[in-house]
C-alpha cells in the first residue's frame, strides 16, 4: 500500500511518499481501508518535531480518517470488517491503510460520505469540548472566533450558533468572513484592517465579550484578553500564527477573567466516556441538519504537498481532504 512518509523531523517539503507493507491490526485494533483523510495543521507540526507527540521514525502524518473496516484483530470489540467507520488517530493517516484501536473507531451515519467524515473528528470534537466543557458557554453570551474561517474556528461559529450565544466572527479577508456569516455569525470584524479592540468594544457597547476562541495566537491574543467581559473566559485552543503569546497576568485579575487551556486529544484519552458522549451528540447535530461540515479542498493522497501547503499557507477556508484513489 501507498502511505506518505516522515523519516526524519524535517520540513513538509521532505516528505516522500512509498510503497510500504500491507498493515496488520494489533490486539484490540482494527485495520482501515481508508478513503479519505483529514489534514490538519497539526500534521505539519509533527513532521518538523514541534508537536506535544513525537511518533518513532518513520512515520505517515494524518490525524484523523475515513474507510472501511478491513480486518478486525485479535480482542478487538467495534465495528466488524466492512463498517464504514471515521478514527482519530493522531498520526498515520496520510496512508492506503491504517491501524487503529477499535475503541476509539466510531460508524458513521448512513448519510455521511467520506470526505465529510474524514473534516468531522477533530474540528468538532474540539470546538465542542472547547465551548461546552471547558468555557461552559451560555445561551445569550457574546463568543468572539479567532480564525473562524479556519477548520476549527468555523465549528465554533456553528457549536456557538447551537449553543445560543452570539458570534462575532475574526478573520483576515473578506471572503473568509463571508463564509462565517454564511455559518451563522452575528458580527464580522476583518482584524487584518480594523482595530480588533476598539470594533469590540463597539459591538459590545464597551461590555466585553463572555468567551473568546483562540486557534492562532500572536498578536491577537493580547487584544482578546482585554477585551472580556467580567467573568469572562480565554480558551487557548492553538497557535496557527507561530507565535505564542505572553499575557499579563493584572488583566485576568483586572477583569476577573480565566484563561483556559483546551487540549482535546488529551482529554479524549483521560475521559473517553464523555468523549463518546460529546462524539454521539455532535453525529446527532449532524444528521439533523444542524451542523454541515466546510470542506474547501479536496487532493488525491499524491499531491498532499498541495493539500498542506492551502492550510500552512493560511489559503484553506474550513477543511481540506485527501481522497485515497
Ligand atoms: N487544542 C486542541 O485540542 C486543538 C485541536 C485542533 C487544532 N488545534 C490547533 O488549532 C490551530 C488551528 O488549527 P486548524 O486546523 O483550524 O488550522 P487552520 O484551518 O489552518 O486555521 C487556522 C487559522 O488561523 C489563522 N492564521 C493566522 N495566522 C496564520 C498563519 N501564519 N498560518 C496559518 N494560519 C494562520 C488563519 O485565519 P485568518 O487568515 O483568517 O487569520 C487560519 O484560517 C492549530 O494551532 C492547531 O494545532 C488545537
């Protein structure tokens, strides 16, 4: 089989992509005729060596996929060989096949195709979790997205929407904006052009916002923090623009706000009841019509340079796929 492969921390541009041997499932796993794979920006931080989880060399990037069971190992409990099914793997998606441990190896509904179940696990499961565990957002607060255009800033928009609260939606051109109206945002600030403090203290009538959502970091973070309202929270959710920021810690005290660290695989490991919870909740949100998956970009598995390069180059809107032939 075809998988794309790291042999080394290196820059995306090395990645080569070979013929390996067939995969095999280990007890309790199951084997993955995958279809479709999820990028992520994620998968370009672990390549070069910059993410929390460092696989042994080599390695296949791709942290969450689609297919069709096509071997059940020994001890394995879920679905059986032929199940259309999505995984979020962490690694080794970007590849014909994959070993996955069947536990975490989740049917899809009768009406979700591949492409959309390969754009569902991460970006979902994180703006769920994100909002509703760790921000505990309420119906009627003000959600300010960073990045909402983005695969997981565009999730937020709609779990926001679901969730009763207003959305001010931040992106850095106006298509992407016109994108997040599109999925329901209330208000629209470019942060590329409009002073990001000042258009929210506008919005909000000099209160502040209840929740921000921050995917990116950098210069926008400090703005957000002071932009909350009392008791407001700052979920700190990734760093797309490479910069991690350094906050004054007076202004927590000042608005008596929290900052709140959001790590959703490591609570998907910790908690996998509540996990599966959230997971079936967001598949009902799903197939009643309530949530539709952006996917701006779909590449067949050789030309995942072009597929990672939209999302490192900041051009993606929502998801890109990798389709397996
Ligand atoms: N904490 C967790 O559990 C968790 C889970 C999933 C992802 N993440 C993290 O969340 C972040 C976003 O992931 P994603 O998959 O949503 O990425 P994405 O689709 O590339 O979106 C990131 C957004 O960040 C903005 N951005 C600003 N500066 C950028 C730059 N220099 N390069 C690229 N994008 C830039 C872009 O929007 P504008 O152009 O509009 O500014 C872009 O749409 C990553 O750091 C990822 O590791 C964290």
């Amino acid at each position: 089989m075809k998988a794309v492969l790291a042999r080394e921390f290196t820059s995306p541009e090395r990645l080569t992509l070979e013929e390996v041997p067939a995969r095999h499932p280990g007890r309790g796993e199951v084997v993955i005729a995958v279809k479709a794979c999820g990028v992520n920006f994620l998968d370009a931080l672990i390549v070069q060596g910059k993410y929390q989880l460092k696989p042994a060399l080599p390695f296949s990037p791709g942290a969450e996929v689609a297919g069709i069971v096509r071997e059940v190992g020994e001890g394995a409990t879920g679905p059986a060989v032929g199940t259309r099914v999505l995984a979020s793997i962490g690694f080794g998606g970007y590849a014909e096949e994959v070993a996955a441990e069947a536990a975490r190896v989740i049917p899809l509904p009768p009406q979700m195709d591949f492409v959309t179940a390969a754009a569902f696990p991460i970006a979902y499961a994180t703006s769920h979790h994100a909002l509703k565990d760790r921000a505990q957002l309420e119906a009627g607060e003000t959600l300010l997205v960073l990045g909402a255009a983005g695969g997981v800033g565009l999730t937020a928009v709609e779990i926001g929407k679901i969730m009763g609260a207003r959305v001010i939606a931040c992106a850095s051109s106006e298509d992407k904006l016109a994108l997040c109206r599109e999925y329901g945002a209330d208000a629209l600030i470019n942060y590329a052009t409009a002073d990001l403090r000042e258009r929210l203290k506008e919005l909000t009538g000099g209160r502040g916002v209840d929740v921000v959502y921050d995917p990116v970091g950098g210069a926008y973070a400090e703005p957000a923090v002071r932009s909350l309202a009392f008791e407001g929270r700052y979920l700190v959710i990734g760093f797309a623009s490479g910069e991690i920021p350094k906050i004054p810690l007076n202004l927590v005290l000042l608005k008596t706000s929290s900052i709140v660290g959001v790590f959703w695989g490591a609570f998907a490991r910790a908690q996998p009841e509540r996990n599966a919870a959230n997971m079936s909740q967001l598949l009902g949100w799903y197939t009643e019509g309530r949530l539709r998956p952006h996917v701006s970009g779909t590449y067949p598995l050789a030309r995942y340079g072009e597929a990672l390069a939209a999302v490192m180059e900041r051009r993606a809107k929502g998801k890109v796929v990798l389709v397996m032939d």
